[in-house]
C-alpha cells in the first residue's frame, strides 16, 4: 500500500488530492448506473413479443437506416419488422413492469441510512460496497432470470437496498472534501456522470446485444463495476487528514473554507436531530421537488427504451442510439447549469438561496412543459425525441438546485448544540 502511494504522488504530485477524489468518484457514478439501467435496455432483448405480428402505433417515416429493410416494402405499414432479437422470455407486460420496478423496491428502504452509514463509518466502504453490490447483482442477473421472474426481481430489489446508500453517502464525502462553493460544479460533474453513464449504457449494450446475446450486457457492465471497486478501496480516504498525499496547503485550504462555512467534519456519534429535521420547511422543500424530478427520470430510465420500440417501432440497436440522447442531454444540462449557477453565486449576482429557488423552477418546470408538448406530437419521432432531450437538458438544472442543496441547509455542530435554526432556512 505504501508503495502504490507513493506511486501516486510522483506520477499525479500536480493534481489536487480533491479532484483525484473527483475523478474516481466520476467513474464511479458511472459504474453505478451501468448497472442500475442495463436491464432497461436487456429487457427488450429478452422478452418474446405475445405475436409475430405485433403492432407499433408508429413507424419511423422512411427511416431504412435504422432497419435492415425498406420501411415502404412492408405490405402493413404498422407492422413493426422483425429484427432477430425476439426474446426467450414469455413476460406479460405486467410482468415486465415488475421485473424493472423491482430496484426500486429496494432503494426506497435504504436512503436515510446511507447518509448515516457514512457518517460513521466513512464513504469509501458505504459508496464502494454499493457499487460492488451492483457488480455481483450483474452477474446473477442471467441466471436469476432464466430461473423464474421473481428471482431476478429479488436479486434487483436487493441491489436497490445496496445501492440505496450511494448517494446519501456521497454528500457525507463531499461536505468533508469540497468547500460550499466547489459543489455545485462537483455535481454537475460528478454526479450527472449518471446521465452520461445511461447515455453510454444504453447503446453499448445495444451493441453487445446484437453481436454476443443479452446475458453478455450484464456479464459486461459487472466486469466495469469490479473493477472500479479495486481502484476505490486502493486509492480513496474518507477525510482530507487521512490522506497520505495531500499538500498542506489543499489541506488547510479545505479545512479553513469548512470552517467559515459551518460544514465542518462531524463527529460519528452526533446525535441526529430528526424532530427538527422534520419540522422544517425547506428539509420538506427538498423532500417534495427530488419526489418530483426522481419520479420523472425513474420512469426514464426504467421505460424509454420499451416506449421506443414497442410506441415508436424501433430496432434493439437503433434503440440504444436514440435512448442515449436524452440522458447525454441531462448531462450537459448539468454541466452548464452547475458552472452558471457557481458564476452567479460566487460573482455576488445572486444570492445562494435565489441562485437554488431559480435553477429548481427551470428543473422541474421545463421537463413538465416539455413533457406536455409531447403528448400532442403524434408521431412525430424526431419532434418527440427533441422535445425529450430538451426535457432532460433542463432537468440538469437540479445539479445547481435541489441535488446540492442538502448540504447548504445541514446545520453545524455549534448551531445544534447552541439551539440556533439559522442554517435550516437557507
């Protein structure tokens, strides 16, 4: 271990020991969706449509790029053409429904105690063994299924358990590691790597689909979850002082910045204050608007690529294409509404509590117009698809907004212990 450290420090002495953290993080989050939403796409490989001529209310208009046909020699021009990929699966849709609802089954139950998981025992092991829990849960997929549909269902909903605690424990990590002004750019980057995740996901395993089978994309995206894990429990350290490369003066930079701001390392056995917690309105502000915007891209990346082939008549690996554009969308969204919004606040344009209040209404307004829109679009495939990349680029506003605003509102030590409720209005 001392000798990979001391690797470290000759080959990346120049990087800051807090935007290592960031990279590894990046890919993290990365690793993390990879496994979250691969059934989502797996799903309509491995599922065996009820008829041979199973109909799509649309077709793509003269689109024979995405078929291996010409759409206008079909004699029934509502007849989606057979791709090759019919599943071996005989799921109802209800069925189908369940399978890809069972994460979430899981994840609902664990969201409070990952944040105090990490508090007391540090995110290296709460955020690492999430991600390790999604890579095994890979690999169990293809058996569970051929097995029996409610033994996949299980297997998903205990990986939703697992990784229940990744984000919580990821704003315990950056309230040690980046000060207040940092995080917004550190979301935007770090945690919308989700985003960019899906739009990555989704193609490839459209790709390994179509050349080695469906149980490939799960074999695959666990491999990457694996291995990442090896990086993580190597090279990360849950507190600036415990890290053996940092430079005194990152360290006393973070340290200091911690400190004015209130948002200063905890101690693990702090009691939790949850009758005031509860009682405040901008803690139940922020329970409302991620209900809002976490239902909306949960049915995302559980349901666009089943919309897009069985609504829209798209092939598996046309499929994967066009369901990355939203996401990769949502990506630079975030990018661009987390540097805009840390401009706006550090400039002194706006103040920290206008700058969150603005960036929510464009994240969970505009999705809601464009979402409107679209069910008056017909279809329109192209229209449809523009309007729900616009739909997710502005819902990348949440990076600036509600994703960061956790932290903001948390309060010290010193304002629990003296009673003041300053901090819990910001």
């Amino acid at each position: 271990m001392e000798r990979l450290n001391e690797c470290m420090v000759a080959t990346t002495g120049w990087l800051p020991a807090r935007m290592a953290l960031a990279v590894i993080s990046w890919f993290g989050f990365i690793n993390l969706y990879m496994v979250r939403i691969n059934l989502s796409v797996i799903i309509v490989a491995m599922v065996r449509r009820n008829s041979s001529t199973f109909t799509a209310p649309c077709l793509p208009p003269l689109n024979t790029s995405f078929y291996g046909e010409s759409v206008e020699s079909l004699t029934d021009k509502t007849t989606l053409p057979n791709d090759g990929m019919e599943g071996e699966m005989e799921w109802s849709e209800t069925v189908q429904g369940q399978v890809l609802g069972g994460f979430y089954y899981g994840y609902v139950f664990s969201q409070i105690i990952g944040g105090r998981l990490a508090e007391m025992y540090g995110a290296r092991w709460v955020f690492g063994g999430s991600i390790l829990a999604g890579g095994v849960s890979a690999f169990l997929s293809p058996v569970s299924a051929r097995l029996h549909y409610g033994v996949l269902i299980a297997v998903r909903a205990a990986q939703g358990f697992c990784q229940g605690v990744s984000w919580p424990s990821m704003h315990a990590l950056i309230s040690r590691w980046f000060p207040p002004q940092e995080r917004p750019r550190f979301v935007g980057m770090v945690y919308f790597a989700t985003s960019l995740s899906t739009a990555v996901t989704l193609p490839l395993c459209g790709v390994i689909i179509d050349a080695y089978g469906w149980p490939a994309a799960f074999y695959l995206t666990g491999c990457f979850s694996i291995l990442w894990c090896v990086c993580w429990f190597t090279f990360m350290y849950n507190t600036p002082s415990e890290h053996p490369r940092i430079s005194h003066n990152e360290l006393e930079y973070i340290t200091t910045a911690a400190e004015k701001s209130g948002t200063c390392n905890q101690r693990s056995g702090w009691a939790v204050p949850w009758r005031r917690m509860f009682s405040s309105l901008p803690v139940w502000a922020i329970i409302i608007s991620g209900v809002g915007s976490n239902w909306g891209i949960s049915l995302f990346y559980s349901l666009l690529p089943t919309y897009i082939k069985n609504i829209l008549g798209f092939s598996i690996k046309a499929n994967g294409a066009l369901s990355s554009l939203p996401f990769l969308s949502r990506y630079v969204g975030a990018i661009v509404s987390s540097i805009l919004g840390d401009y706006l606040t550090s400039t002194g344009r706006l103040s920290v509590l206008a700058s969150r209040r603005i960036f929510s209404v464009i994240a969970l307004m505009g999705p809601a117009a464009m979402l409107l829109v679209v069910t008056y679009i017909g279809c329109n495939w192209m229209a449809t698809m523009a309007l729900m990349c616009v739909c997710l680029f502005c819902n990348g506003a949440v990076s600036a907004s509600i994703m960061v605003n956790h932290v903001d509102i948390a309060p010290t030590l010193q304002a629990l212990s003296s009673g003041s409720t300053t901090r819990w209005g910001v």
